[in-house]
C-alpha cells in the first residue's frame, strides 16, 4: 500500500492529500529513508512523520485497505511522539 493512502486509512493523517504534501516536503520517513507519496509501505515498516516542531515514529502491524473507525489504531504501534 501507498505510504499516503496508509497515513490516511489509519487516521495517522486526516487528508490523503495533506499526506502526500507531508510526503512530497520530506517530512516521512520509512526505516530512516526520504519516502515519496508512491513509497510501499510493509508490516514491519517503521515510519516517522514530522508534525511542526514534533515527530510521531511507529511501527506497521498491519496493511488493510478499509478499516472502521474503532480499528484504525491498531494498525500502528507508537514507538515514540
């Protein structure tokens, strides 16, 4: 899945378009590299996304392309914020 499509599903972003600016201004990261909005994201991944002055870094547990509302936090696990 798309790293912008996966910030959005799992309501990490709210917009997939502000995901992908987010992406597009080097502010995501997958496993220490630059990623672009296309970048695959796997479980696994460890992601880190700059948010102003603060970072938010997780862990992909898992790749669903729908996902309630109720479950999208388990999608990530928080490493640090």
């Amino acid at each position: 899945m798309r790293i912008d499509k996966f910030l959005k599903v799992s309501r990490v972003i709210k917009r997939r378009t502000v995901a992908n600016e987010a992406c597009d201004a080097g502010r995501v990261t997958i496993n220490g590299r630059p990623a672009k909005a296309s970048a695959e994201v796997k479980v696994g991944d460890v992601v880190e996304v700059g948010f102003g002055s603060g970072k938010t870094c997780f862990k992909v547990l898992k790749v669903n392309e729908n996902v309630r509302k109720e479950d999208a936090g388990g999608m990530y696990e928080l490493l640090s914020e």
